[in-house]
C-alpha cells in the first residue's frame, strides 16, 4: 500500500537517479510533481505553522546528499544509551501518531528521502571502512518509519545489500507497517534485524493512525522470521492506564505465541517520556487524545516523565511477562532510563552506556 503523498518535489540534481525514477513510476495518479533547483527553499515552504505537520507527511522531497550519513543516536542525558547508530537516509513520517516525538522535535515536517543513493551509501561505506575495529548497530526508525515510504522508494532493498558487505555493522529496520514485500527474497547474509514497535491494541487503535494493527505487524514478523531474518519488537511507548497490564500482557504473549522466542534479537522497553513542547502539540492535532495526558513530572534530562516508581514498576512487570512467555534468554533492555530504573526493573544495571552497547552488540552476531 502506497503512503497517501500529494506532493513530490524533485531536486534537479536527482531528476535521474534510480530512486527517483521508481518514486515518480510507482506515484499514485493524482499526485503532483515539482522539479526544484534547491530542496532547501522547499524546506522553507514547510516552517512550522498552522497546518505545516498534516501537510508535511503528504509531502516528499526528494534530496540530494546533505545530510552527515552516519550519525549517533542523541540518546538523553543522564540515562544509559544502547549506542544505535542513525544511518540517516531520510526523516519525516507519513504515518499519524498522537504521542509521536518527532512532531516537538523537527522544526519541518516535510518527508525528505536521499535520492542521491549511490552517494549517500559511497559515504556511509567510508564511515564503516574507516573504523574497522569498531561494530556499528545502525538503525533507520529514529527519524522515520524504515518501511512507511518503501513501497514508494524501495530504499530497504539498497540497504540491506549494503550493509551484508560490512562484517562489522548489523542494520535494524524499524517499522508499524506490513509493507515487507520489498525485503522478502533478498539474500541479507543476516545482517539485518526487522524491528517492530508494539503497544498494546487499544493503544494502537486509540493513538496510531495509518498504521498496521498488532496482528498485521506479527504477521508481517512471521513471514520475516521465515525469511531468515532476526526480529526485534519495541514497546516504546508504555503508557500508564486503566487496565494496561491486561492489555500489554496479552500484546506480550500475542508475541510470542506467533514468534519463536530464538529469532528475537532483543526487545526495548520505554515509558512515555516527551520534551514539554510536544504537549501543545498533541493538544492542538489530537484533541480527543487520552493516553497522552496524564500526572508526568520532569525528568533530570528535562523531559517529561511518570514518576520513577512507576516507570520502575510497569518495566518490571514488563520483563515478568517477557520471562513468562518467553523464556529467560530473550534479550530485554530499557530505553532511554538510569541506572536506578535499571536495577529496580531488571534487578541490574550495566556499569555505563559502552557495555549496554556491547550487550546488544553480542545479541545480534551468530
């Protein structure tokens, strides 16, 4: 299924590259087209105003390389980072979350692909080449959905072809989509791990829209699993309600009764946390939204978080339900949390941000 894209703006330096040609070939019939000399005038276009989130997901950019390829995870000050690794092939969402951080977090919410693919991999190859010493856990799902635009771009193929070269990078696709067809039937020398977010199903059907439900995305896992690829599922975010542990239990075990607990690479776990701007926001474009609002304090790393004991208390019970379904070998981490959430959720913490990394480093290598 094609993302509902109305606008297409082409930068005149991109007019004839591959994925701009497979762009403007798969395009539905009513959406228009813009050869432009500068993306960045486009850009300007979409400040931030009224209307500019709505009408920046229908609106594509295609870009030539600008963007630094590789690019650390900004994590959050003062928790353990997994040190993920951003390979930076596009930004901007199609998809309609109310609690999505990227609507605070943008200045733009224009979707920019990088066109120029030949370029943006001749980069990112340098980058791995230069530190051979070193494993990269590269990941596409922080500033975008990995699949959301591939029916479109078919960008997934080129990275996964990519990275099966490096025997010291791995790449997580992260998406809420089914659109897999794309990634099926390709040798990727398992380097790839196919990730999806997870929430629970009134979560998915009360705060995400345009997106696959919980089903359509173990579904989708299934067929990946058959495929031979590693699998991840991220609940990012939890949130608080009346009756989430029935409803993230049954999510929970809904996972494992479709996915055997071996092809999993790791599962993440993170609370509901926003920096304070995205409240206005989610006020103004999702009015009727619920799970978004509710008794948050300010975390040390200024964001806006449930109190400790609480995050404490729905990660454990998290972890417990993981272990019930899944076994005791299921690699589990928190995202985005201290040392003190660690110990009271996991019963440990690792020593810094460098071993986390090594952990999930272990858990993704045969």
């Amino acid at each position: 299924m094609h993302p509902p894209i109305h606008t297409i703006y082409v930068e005149d330096s991109v007019r004839s590259a591959p994925v701009t040609r497979r762009v403007l070939e798969r395009k539905s019939g009513g959406a228009k087209v813009e050869f432009v000399a500068d993306g960045r005038e486009v850009v300007r276009r979409f400040e931030m105003g009224r209307g500019a989130q709505g009408r920046g997901k229908r609106s594509l950019l295609l870009s030539d390389l600008r963007a630094e390829p590789i690019k650390p995870c900004p994590g959050t000050p003062r928790s353990l980072c997994c040190r993920y690794e951003i390979l930076n092939f596009a930004t901007g969402c199609p998809l309609e979350c109310a609690y999505c951080i990227l609507q605070d977090y943008f200045s733009n919410p224009l979707l920019i692909v990088q066109a120029n693919s030949d370029a943006f991999l001749a980069a990112a190859g340098e980058t791995l080449r230069a530190r051979p010493d070193r494993f990269f856990r590269l990941g596409t799902g922080e500033f975008t959905d990995s699949l959301a635009l591939d029916p479109l771009t078919d960008y997934a193929r080129l990275l996964i072809e990519f990275v099966r070269d490096f025997p010291n990078a791995v790449l997580e696709l992260k998406t809420k989509t089914a659109s897999i067809e794309g990634i099926l039937g390709i040798d990727h020398g398992r380097r790839v791990v196919c990730a999806w977010s997870a929430n629970s199903e009134r979560v998915i059907a009360e705060e995400e829209f345009g997106v696959a439900s919980l089903e359509e995305r173990l579904g989708a896992a299934g067929r990946c699993e058959a495929a031979g690829y590693r699998l991840a599922f991220h609940f990012d975010p939890i949130f608080h309600y009346d009756g989430w542990r029935d409803d993230y239990r049954r999510a929970v075990e809904r996972i494992f009764e479709k996915i055997r607990p071996e092809s999993i690479a790791w599962i993440s776990l993170g609370c509901f946390r926003y920096r304070p701007g995205l409240e206005r926001v989610i006020r103004e474009r999702f009015p009727l939204s619920s799970h978004t609002y509710g008794e948050f304090i300010r975390g040390s790393d200024g964001k806006m978080r449930y109190p400790q004991p609480l995050r404490i208390e729905m990660c454990r019970q998290m972890m417990q339900w993981i272990r019930a379904a899944g076994g005791s070998d299921v690699p589990a981490y928190l995202c985005m949390e201290n040392a003190q959430v660690w110990q009271g959720a996991m019963g440990r913490a690792p020593r810094d941000s460098a071993e986390l990394g090594r952990w999930l480093d272990a858990a993704c290598q045969d």
